[in-house]
C-alpha cells in the first residue's frame, strides 16, 4: 500500500501543478523553473553530504566515499555514454510527446523519476513495507514527493504525473523482494548508493539553471548507481 500511496500523490500533485501552470505567465514560469533548480540542487547537495560525513565521538567531522564516488560517476558515465542511453530515452519520450501532444514530456518525466527514485527513504521504506507491512516511511516520503511534483509539474509540465508509474515498478519490486534485500542494501552499501543518487539530483539541480543545449545528460549516468553495488560484490569477493 505505501507504493500505491506514494505514486497516487505524485499524480494529485501533478495535477495540482498543472492547474497553476494555466494560471502563471512564460516569466512567472521561467522564474518557478529556476527556484526549482536551487531546491533540487540544494538537497542534492544535502543528500550527499549526510551520507559522506559522520560525527566522531570526540565531535570532529569524518568524512568517507569520495573515491567511490568519483569512480561510480565516471565508470557509470562511461557506460551510459556507450550504451547511448540518453538518446534512447529521449527518443521514447519524444514519440509520447508527438503521439499525445504533450509539449515537454521528455524533460519532466526524466527529471522527475530520477528525484523521486533515489534515496534511502524508497528503499528503506519499500523493505519495511513488505517485511513489516509499515508503510509509514512510504507514505511520509509520498507527501514530500506529492509537494514537490507540485512544483515541478507547475514549471515541466504532464512528464510529472508519469513518474508515478517508475516509482510503481522500482519500489514495489523491492517491497516484493524484501526479504531477500532486507540484508544486502544495508550499511555502507545503502549509504553508497544514495550518496551517487544524490550526485545526480544534483546534476539535475544544475539542468534546471541551465538554459542552454549543453545540459548534463543525467540519464547517461544512471549506470552510476550500479557501481557502489560490483564495488560491493567484489569486496565480499576478496575479504
């Protein structure tokens, strides 16, 4: 049910977004866009840094994962640039965009998934609601995903209310595979994963500021999110 939950407020979101986009002109818009851009860049940064730095217990900062980092960004780029995956998706969408007259489709679907998808409160949410039947994770998580799709379909447009449908697929097949992730995305593997998600959503703070044609291609460094995992396989490999 938190699944289920969680993508019904995207879509009420969405739609709420929507009905303001009538209501604001092209300036207000490009204006709503670019205050977005800050959000989004913000928690991504925020994402980032709670999952690098830990408080010592003497208080001073430690901070940990750079080098996994900078690796999964760069491998995950390697492999999304030679799989051409941004322009495989692109094409997808474009093909809705003309086949229901849907001007935009492309850009809020895509940046919208990727927000809702990443994180620790989907997976951990999704693995309490499938081994505990406790969706409260989930349906806390729907009401900031609701607020946000908000604001993003009021400046993306109807790609938005989409994203509801990958949250659908990813998160209830980890509510569906619980039990057996319940002991594999925990610990610095959990932390790993959400601190590349968060990189992205950074990247995408960095789109929504852009205007010109050479936007970051964050669908070319979904791949990234694979590399913390083989990091970790092959760690359990060695030791």
């Amino acid at each position: 049910m938190g699944t289920l939950i969680n993508a019904a407020l995207i879509v009420l979101g969405g739609i709420i977004g929507l009905i303001f986009k009538k209501a604001v002109s092209k300036q207000m818009e490009q204006s709503i866009h670019k205050a977005t851009g800050i959000a989004v860049l913000i928690i991504g940064i925020c994402g980032v840094l709670s999952a690098m730095l830990k408080a010592n217990p003497d208080g001073s900062i430690a901070s940990s994962g750079e080098l996994i980092l900078v690796i999964s960004l760069v491998v995950g780029t390697f492999l999304g640039e030679a799989l051409k995956l941004d322009d495989r998706l692109n094409r997808g969408c474009k093909w809705v965009e003309n086949k229901f007259k849907m001007s935009g489709f492309a850009a809020g679907f895509i940046a919208s998934t990727m927000i809702y998808c990443v994180g620790a409160m989907a997976i951990v949410g999704s693995i309490n609601d499938g081994l505990l039947g406790d969706s409260s994770t989930l349906v806390i998580k729907g009401i900031l995903d609701g607020v946000t799709s908000v604001v993003l379909a009021a400046s993306l447009g109807y790609g938005v209310l989409f994203s509801a449908v990958p949250i659908l697929i990813y998160q209830g097949a980890i509510t569906l595979l619980a039990g057996q992730l319940e002991k594999v995305l925990v610990g610095d593997l959990l932390n790993n994963i959400c601190m590349v998600g968060y990189a992205l959503v950074m990247c995408i703070g960095v789109n929504f500021l852009y205007n010109g044609d050479k936007k970051i291609k964050t669908v070319n460094m979904l791949p990234s999110l694979l590399v913390p995992v083989v990091y970790a396989v092959i760690l359990r490999v060695v030791g």
